[in-house]
C-alpha cells in the first residue's frame, strides 16, 4: 500500500507539473492583458499600463514568467493578480464559497441517489422502478441555468410570498394527496387490492397532514416538537436494526432505541445548552454522543456486539440531526421577520451585514444554500440513481450472490453484506470524480446565483488573461483530482478484497 501510495504521488506531481506548464502558457497566450487600460484616455494610462506590465512580469519571457511563478509556488506563495490583489486570499475565499455550495448538494446527491437507485434495483419492474427511471431521465436532461431560474422564481420568489399567510388551498392539498398516494402504490409490492390500499392510505395521510399544516399555519412558526422527534427517532431506530441486524435478535434493537430515548430526552434536559452553541459545542456533543451510544451498544448487544454498536451510534448522530434540525426551525419566525419576510434567498452566500445568534446565522446560511443546492442535486441525483441500478442490477445476477440465497442466508444479508458491497466499486469511481470536480466550482450555478466561488476566480481569470488566479485554480482542483482518485484505489481494495495495490 505505501508503495503503491508513493509511486502514484510521485508520478502525479510530474503530470501536474507539466500540466501547470500548458495552462499558464495557454492563458498568458488567450489575449492581452493591457486591453482594458489602453482604451483609457489621458496621460494616467501609461502609467497604469506601466504598473501592471510590472506587476504581472509582462516585460519578461514567458517561459521565464512560468518558472519565476513556480520558484514562489515552491515557496508557498500564490502571487498577486493584475490589479495587487494577493491570490491566496482570494483563493481562501472562493475556496470556502464553493465548499459551502456544493460539498452539501453532492453527498445528499450521492446518498439519496444511491439509495433510491437500490431500492429501484430490488423492485426491477415495478410502478416505483418505471417512475424512477422516467424521473431521472427528465432531471438529466434539465438544462441547470433553466432549473436555477424556475426554482428562484417559485421556491424563492413566490414562496416568500406565500409565507405571508401559509394557508394551503384545497387543490394544492389534493394534487399532494394524489401523488402521495401514487407514491405509496409505487412502493407496495403485492397484488392490485394491496396497492389499492396502499394509494388510499397514502392519499389519506398526505391529505391530513397537509391540512394540519395549513390550520396550524405551522409554515409562519415551524418546529418538529418533542413528539414528532420522539416517533421520528424511535422509526430511524427501527429501521437502521432492520438493516445492519434485522429485528430476530434483540440486542442491536434495545441498543439502537435506548439511543434514541436518551437523545430526545437529553434535547429537553440541554436546553440552556443548546440556546446558542457554537460550532465547537456541536462537535463536541457529537463526539459524547458517538461515546455514550458505543457504550450502549457493548453494554446492550449481546452477541451482536458490534451491529448493536453500528446500530446505536448510526441512531445517536440521526437523532442530534434532528434535534439540531428542530432547534433551527424554532428560530425561523425571528429570523423571517429580521429579513422582511424574505427567508429565502435568489442571490449571494449571506446576507450583507446581517448579525445573529447561532440558529438565526445558520438559518442565514442555510436559505441561501437552498436554492443552488436543489439546483444541483437535481441534475446529479439522476446519475448516481441510474449507476446504481445498473450496478446492482448487475451484481444480483451473480453466482456468489446466488450461491448466498442457496445457503439460506436472509435476503437483508444477501443484499446489504454481498450485493451492495461489490456493487459500490463502479459508483466509487463516479463519486472521486464528482467530488474532485465540484472542488473546481459550479460556474453555471455560482454565476445564475451570485457566488464568489472557484468557478467564478477561475472564469474572472481567463477572461482577465490572468494568469496568477487561473494556476490557484488549477493547483487546487488539480490536486484534488489526484487525492480523490487515489481515494478511490483504495477504498475498491477495501470493497473488494481480491483487488491488490501492490
């Protein structure tokens, strides 16, 4: 392992080193970068013009340019770009925006879009199977600029509006009813009575739902309440045992539920805790939670020691997730009012010199990331639910998964410890790709929603013939490319043990 990590940095730091060769050369040749200073009028254009000639090096050789910029990236300096800006601050800076922006959209991409894509797998033929691959198809094909403007102009726009006075019609409580309860038959498997009940039942519940939404008018104040949490943490705790251990062995069960007790208790018993924490003390909760639950499930697990471990840990982090989700919407009502009524934000990564405490900031934060978020997920949820289903598709046909039926072993086990194991090698490689992309930035999403990120530095550069801003970009993303896909090398060798490094 540790020569097969040397040898592929050793290589990859020559082919970024000649690649870094090709783009300074490519962008100091794009065109000229004392174009806009020329069309000045009056004498304080040659000395404008004289400032940036030296400050960009435009007397000297290219060549020699490249090298004197290489010598001060060896040194750990970045340079400065044509107007005197240092290119590491800027780098810091769209580096964090495009972090924020896009780390967020793709691992709720890759999660949800794998998951569905399995379920999607399992039910190879069914109502959800056609609808799911019809829905991905149409996401696919949206172009992202026309998505961004749709969601800005009915998710933003004309929901703040709505938020006015959140009343929901009754044909808007209807159409959900309706494609709630299609959902609900998508997913039953049986015959035609079962799905009949199932679309009943569905249409039912939506129904219902969204009218005590609407009475309440929970929309103006939302919160999940401690009830609410309660059901919500038991039922994580519930189906995460049917998943790592099923529900025939009572350890990980009793494990994974005194987890999820205790975490809604304690969201009652910390609240002059969590009023205003900080980001420290929600990683640190975090950390006590990981212990407290571990301890749970060595105490409780019984022979299934570690699945009541995985099971309870695994409840613990969900259960604070919806306590923190819980804490942030209690604060919605204030923060709306702060920002006129205006939670959701069309442009930008903050509002301008707006100042709260920790939920108001994070509410902040949170209504401009929706948007680009929605935005991207969309388009690359369609991907990694279609890869999946090939993937699993492709591994449930195989003789050792056959062989697993054969032997008796539950059908949880078959698909969760051979099939979904084996069949993650192929999505793997799609996600080191993704996620060393999006470090590079969205540019069509930072530009439709006005974020300053890697994509913009990278754009205002080339269109600038900068080259100082343009290598930043490139180092990073470059770099990021090489990490992400040595990851990868690595993690097929622990999916699949007869892959060797060596």
């Amino acid at each position: 392992m540790i020569a097969f990590i040397s040898r592929r940095l050793i290589t990859s730091f020559f082919v970024l080193l000649a690649a870094t060769m090709v783009i300074y050369g490519l962008t100091a040749l794009a065109g000229d970068p004392l174009e806009d200073l020329r069309e000045l009028p009056g004498p304080d254009r040659e000395r404008r013009m004289a400032d940036r000639i030296d400050r960009m090096n435009l007397d000297v050789a290219l060549p020699l340019r490249y090298l004197a910029w290489l010598g001060n990236l060896f040194r750990g300096d970045l340079g400065v770009n044509r107007d005197g800006q240092d290119v590491g601050v800027l780098l810091g800076a769209a580096l964090s925006a495009t972090l924020q922006l896009v780390v967020a959209a793709t691992v709720l991409a890759v999660v949800i879009g794998v998951i569905v894509g399995i379920v999607s797998a399992l039910r190879q033929y069914s109502a959800f199977d056609y609808s799911v691959t019809f829905a991905a198809f149409v996401c696919f094909s949206l172009p992202l600029f026309w998505v961004a403007v749709m969601l800005k102009q009915y998710i933003a726009i004309e929901f703040n509006d709505w938020l006015r006075d959140p009343v929901i019609p009754p044909a808007v409580i209807g159409s959900a009813a309706l494609v709630g309860g299609l959902a609900w038959a998508a997913l039953a498997v049986g015959e035609r009575r079962l799905r009949l009940a199932a679309f009943g039942a569905g249409a039912a519940v939506t129904a219902v739902t969204l009218a005590l939404l609407s009475a309440t008018r929970w929309f103006a104040d939302p919160g999940i309440g401690l009830f609410a949490l309660a059901v919500l943490a038991g039922g994580t705790a519930i189906g995460l045992t049917v998943l790592i251990s099923g529900l025939q062995y009572r350890g990980p069960l009793y494990a994974a539920l005194a987890a999820a007790g205790i975490g809604v208790l304690l969201s009652e018993v910390l609240d002059p805790v969590l009023a205003d924490p900080g980001w420290a003390g929600i990683f640190g909760l975090a950390l006590v939670t990981v212990a407290v639950c571990a301890g749970l499930g060595h105490g409780l697990g019984g022979l299934l020691r570690r699945q009541a471990i995985t099971a309870a840990v695994l409840t613990g982090l969900i259960t604070g997730g919806l306590i923190f989700l819980d804490r942030m919407l209690r604060g919605f009502a204030a923060y709306s009012e702060r920002v006129r009524g205006r939670p959701i934000s069309t442009i930008g990564s903050r509002t301008p010199n707006f100042t709260g405490d920790f939920w108001q900031t994070n509410l902040d934060a949170a209504g401009h990331l929706l948007l680009p978020t929605m935005a991207l997920i969309l388009i690359s949820l369609a991907t990694y639910t279609r890869y999946s289903r090939s993937s699993m598709l492709e591994v449930m046909n195989l003789d050792y998964v056959r062989t697993a039926r054969a032997k008796g072993s539950p059908e949880r086990t078959v698909i969760t410890k051979h099939a979904f194991r084996n069949g993650m090698i192929p999505i793997t490689t799609l996600m080191a790709v993704d996620f060393a992309g999006v470090i590079g930035g969205a540019i069509v999403t930072e530009n439709v929603f006005g974020w300053q990120g890697m994509g913009s530095l990278f754009l205002r550069g080339l269109q600038q013939v900068d080259p100082a801003p343009v290598m930043a970009f490139f180092i990073v993303s470059g770099t990021a490319i090489v990490v992400f896909n040595m990851l990868a090398d690595i993690v097929y060798a622990y999916l699949d043990p007869r892959i060797r490094l060596s």
